[in-house]
C-alpha cells in the first residue's frame, strides 16, 4: 500500500504536466478558431463579391485585416487574406 507520501510525487508531476501543456492547447485551439473566424469572414467576402455585393465584400475583407493587424497571428495569416482576395478576383 503506498503511504501519502509516496502518492506526492506522481500527483506533482501530474499537476505540473498540466500545468505546462495546458497553455499550450489552449493557445493552439485560440489559433484554431481565430483561423477559422478569418477563413468564414473571407469566404463571406468572396462570395459577396462574385454576386455583386461589392460593399459587403469590402466589409468582410476590411474586417479580415483589421482582425490580423491587432493579431499574435499577422504575419501568419496576411498571406491567407490576401490569397483569398486573389481568389475572389479571379471569378
């Protein structure tokens, strides 16, 4: 039978691992949804775009970049802004 003190060691490292990771999955799901919130506002854009709605589109893809500017993420996803806004131009 292990004795409390024997029980310490296992449970600090337990704690400490959670600790140090859960951070880090924390961050990479915040990444996550600020990629996919990017990815729905561009889409939004193109779509926009291609009916004519060139107002609405303006909207979304100056929302998309407002949202980088202020971003940990800008220099990641500036480029994925600006290859949908390629995209939509090519329609």
């Amino acid at each position: 039978m292990r004795t409390k003190r024997s029980l310490w060691k296992p449970l600090l490292t337990a704690l400490l691992s959670i600790a140090f990771f859960l951070p880090l999955l924390l961050q990479a799901q915040e990444e996550k949804d600020f990629e996919e919130e990017l990815r729905t506002l561009l889409q939004e854009g193109i779509e926009a775009y291609e009916k004519a709605k060139y107002e609405l589109a303006y909207q979304k893809f100056e929302t998309a970049f407002q949202k980088i500017e202020g971003s940990q993420y800008a220099d990641r996803y500036s480029g994925l802004v600006l290859a949908f806004i390629r995209r939509s131009g090519e329609g």
